[in-house]
C-alpha cells in the first residue's frame, strides 16, 4: 500500500525507474537513480537513462522509447547486426522512500531496434509492447504441391539435434563463412539451413540462414556474423527445398510432409477446362 501513498502524494513521490534487459541467459538491469538499487534479489545500475512514459488516455500498445548512455553493452549488440534472438525489456516504477520497495510493472514488451544520436553518448532504444506483439496477425496455410513448414519447426518435426554438425572456422569475410573440415551433408545440402554460434559466451546464440553452399568448405549467409574469428566452432544444419523427395530420402520425414504432392498441374477453373 505504500507506493499507492507516494504514488497519489501531491509532495511525497520521488519516482525511479527500473529497467530489465534480457537476452537469452544475458541480463542488464539499470535504474534512472543516482544511486544502486535493490529489487527482486537483484540489483540496478545507476546509469544516465530515462524514458518518455505513456501518454495519459493513450493505449499501452503504444511504442516506448529509451534514451540511454550509449557505452551499455545493448547498444554495442545492436551496433554491427541486430541479434537474432529477441531483446525483452520490462519497465518497474518505485519511489525511493517507499519502506516496502514495491515496484509494479510499468511496461512490458520486446526491442525492436536501438538508434544512436546526433548526440554520440545517447542511444534511443525503441520497444513494441506485448499487447501488440499479441494482436499481430498469424500467416495461413495454403494448398501448395511443396511442404509450406519451415525446417525443424513444430509442424515439420525434425529433429533438430539430429542433423548438426559441427565445424571450425577457418576465415569470416561478410556474409561468407567458410569452415576448415570439408563437410557435405548426408540431407543433400547446407542451402536453407542456419549456423548457430554462441555470440556472448555466456549460451545465448545467434543464428543466420544460409543462401547458399558455395563448396564443401564454404557458405553464403544472410547477414554479417559477429564474434567470429578463424578457430572458433560454429553449428551448422542442412536445409530442405520442400520438396518429397528431400523430406522423405534427405531426412526421413514424409509422414510429416505439408504439401499435397498429388495436386493436379492444370486448374480446373482457369476456363479451358472441358467437361462432359
């Protein structure tokens, strides 16, 4: 009850602000006082940050904006190429006299991109709250000869611990990574696949898809691959082309092929068809 008392105070209220980044298993937490904070069994920074709040009336499924001092670790991740893995913030607001330390979520949602000033010791980090990540619509299947499932998703079940493979990075140039082992994978192909790796050491990975398998030792990725250097190990999966015969002789999977591969090529409707 003590935060609602400071909180409807005309003189008592001295707000501070709690803010939770986490990234797989990384967590940074920074609070708006000038001193460290305590909460939940952890403890907030005291950094230079602030955040614009919400608009009195408006809809929590507004963007939030962030404007924090640029040397925090988040904005250096969003500095090179945006993670892969999403960024989740959660915002408490607490008074700094409250004996009870309460402090409720103010927001909640995930980070969408982080921007950097005309000033160069702020950066803005904008957020999309879960109330609208949850209103976001969903795709539809539709009928097609190919499979429409994404590789090792739920609907298409593959295993996939079953078809990793591992290998040691000889060189990063761009968007080419190539690999000391010469390796062909028994499913055909690393084209549509991903590599994996673990960009901070501390087990939160990243992935990129594969455009194309250029060699044996050698794969075009969509994107930059941050954090890699000649020597490290990196994962890597076969991809599929949705077709039957890579579900089925690549990886063993036809029982949960999506497509319907007995369809018809011509269209009963496109108006030459001729009926008796």
């Amino acid at each position: 009850m003590a935060y609602d008392y400071f909180e409807t105070s005309n003189n008592e209220g001295r707000p501070i602000a709690l803010y939770e980044f986490r990234w797989g298993n990384v967590y940074w937490r920074y609070t708006s006082a000038d001193v460290e904070q305590s909460f939940g069994g952890n403890d907030f920074l005291p950094i230079s940050i602030r955040d614009e709040g919400m608009t009195q009336g408006g809809s929590s499924e507004n963007d939030f904006s962030v404007t924090a001092q640029s040397d925090i670790p988040i904005v250096a991740l969003y500095g090179d190429s945006p993670p892969t893995r999403p960024v989740w913030l959660t915002v408490r607001r607490k008074h700094a006299d409250d004996p009870d330390n309460e402090a409720p979520v103010f927001w909640v949602g995930r980070v969408a991109n982080v921007m950097r000033q005309e000033n160069p010791a702020e950066a803005t980090i904008r957020g999309i709250s879960i109330a609208k990540l949850l209103k976001s619509g969903g795709l539809r299947l539709t009928w097609n000869k190919n499979c429409p499932h994404c590789i090792y998703d739920s609907a298409c079940r593959v295993p996939l611990a079953d078809h990793k493979y591992t290998v040691t990075v000889a060189e990063v140039s761009g968007p080419y990574l190539t690999f000391v082992e010469p390796t062909i994978p028994d499913e055909g192909t690393f084209t549509g696949g991903f590599v994996e790796w673990d960009r901070s050491g501390t087990g939160t990975t990243e992935l990129r898809g594969i455009e194309e398998m250029i060699s044996s030792t050698k794969v075009k990725v969509l994107g930059r691959l941050p954090g890699l250097a000649m020597g490290d190990s990196i994962d890597i999966y076969p991809g599929c082309d949705q077709t039957t015969s890579t579900c089925d002789m690549g990886f063993d999977n036809i029982l949960n092929y999506g497509g319907f591969f007995f369809m018809p090529e011509k269209s009963p409707f496109d108006g030459t068809q001729v009926f008796d």
